[in-house]
C-alpha cells in the first residue's frame, strides 16, 4: 500500500485538451505536493492524486480526494475497521422518540464511539473506534507507534460516514454500477432514478437492532442501496408504509424509543 516516494511523473496522466489556466495550476499544485510529501505515502493515493484533472496541492487533500472517489472502498473499510473495534460493551441501539422534527430517527447510522460514553479518546476515530494516523490513514505506515492525538477521523471513514447519511449522492455511481438498470423492475433507469434502501431502514431499526453493532453498519452501505426509478420507488415506499401501518397495528402502536 505505502512506498517511498519521489513523484513518478510518467504516472501523470494528460488529459487534453488541457487549459493553461490548468496547466499552470497543476504545475503548482505538483510542486506544493512534492514539497509536503512526507518520506512514506501511499502509493495508491499519489497516483490518484497525480491523475485528478485538478492536482490537490497537498497530501491531507490527496488522502480525502482518494476516498471521496472510491466511495465503495471507504464502505467497506470503515465497516471492517468498525469490526475491529467491535460493540463496546454494555451499548445498545437507541434512538429518540419521532418527532416533527425528526419523524425517523433510525435513519442515522448508529455511531457508538460518537457517544462521550463510548469514546475512545484523542487519536480514535468517532466512527470506528479504530486508531487514526498522520493525514487520517488507519494504518501506521510511518511507524510512530502511537495515533495523531488531534485526529478524530479517519478519512475513510468521513467518506463512509457521508454516503451513510446522504446515500442520495451516489445515484451516479449506483446507475454505472447497475449498468443503468432499475433495481427493482429491471427497466432503464430514467433521469428521475432515486436510491433507496433495499431493507428499509424502519425495518432496520424494528427487526434487526439486536444484532451486533458492526452487522448493523451494512444496512447504510453500499450493500443495501440501489437505484430505482421514481415510479418503482413509489410503489415500494407504499408497500412499505402499509407494512408499517400493519405491523404498528399487530404491536399495539409502540414509537422506537
Ligand atoms: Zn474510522
């Protein structure tokens, strides 16, 4: 994953046509990073970065501009990293009573080291648990021995954390990934395409809130979302909420608590 670096400049790719307004400010930009590059970076992220149409002139820029491009692997990793630290003991799943304000508050992903409780202190992630490293990386590549006290992020799991509570972000990605196919009725997705949690996340939150908190991370991931035409998703949203309805009725009416 890390190497040392000098910048590889054959890994620089050149796109054209390229403005010189562009031209000078990824010169700059190539200069500023070479300059702030510590002695050990990852390899990945330096060749992403060096390939970005706009070059981030630094590393910290070129560690988020990574993850926010692979959106999937930051999924992933964080939830692995989640798994890692694992529930911390004596936390449960609990959300707070619907409001009008807030009329489904199971929508947020549980976030246990968020919690004053559960917190890990400085150095550890508020999502993960996990140790957080020089520039937001989860692994210790420069071999300090100890995490960045003023880290509370990993930068993996800032780009997890947004697709989690703003999934409506990845429809573009979602539709390549789908190769431009409804989910549900298998059409063309149209330009009204919509994501949408496979398992809704009121289920989530009605059927599955006992298991395991890192289990519970997927349900926001990249593994239940999908992209649906508008129509379809009406449709599912309705059978949905008479599911609800239903089930509310069998319960005798219990709200989350
Ligand atoms: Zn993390």
């Amino acid at each position: 994953m890390a190497t040392a670096c000098p910048i590889d400049r054959a890994a620089v790719t050149d796109p054209s046509p390229m403005s010189s307004w562009r031209e000078q400010r990824n010169e700059r930009s190539r200069l500023r990073l070479t300059k702030a590059l510590p002695p050990v970076f990852p390899a990945v992220v330096l060749r992403h970065a060096l390939a970005r149409p706009l070059v981030p002139p630094q590393p910290r820029l070129a560690v988020e501009s990574y993850w926010r491009t692979h959106p999937i692997r930051a999924d992933r990793l964080a939830r692995a990293l989640a798994v890692r630290s694992g529930t911390p003991k004596d936390w449960a799943w609990t959300v707070r009573t619907p409001s009008r304000a807030d009329p489904a508050p199971f929508r947020s992903p549980p976030a246990p080291y968020r919690d004053l409780a559960h917190a890990r202190g400085p150095g550890h992630c508020c999502v993960c648990g996990q140790p957080v490293y020089r520039l937001g990386w989860h692994r210790d590549l420069w071999g300090d021995g100890r995490p960045n006290a003023r880290a509370k992020w990993h930068a993996c799991c800032v780009a997890a954390w947004k697709t989690w509570v703003a999934p409506a972000a990845q429809i573009a990605l979602l539709r390549k990934v789908q190769r431009r196919r409804c989910a549900l009725t298998g059409a063309r997705l149209l330009r009204d395409a919509e994501v949408d949690h496979r398992v809704p996340l009121f289920a989530v939150w009605r059927d599955h809130r006992g298991r395991p908190w890192p289990e519970l991370l997927a349900f926001w991931g990249f593994s239940n979302l999908q992209a649906i035409n508008r129509a379809a998703h009406r449709t599912k949203c309705a059978a949905e909420a008479g599911e609800r309805a239903s089930s509310r009725t069998t319960a005798g009416g219990s709200p989350p608590t």
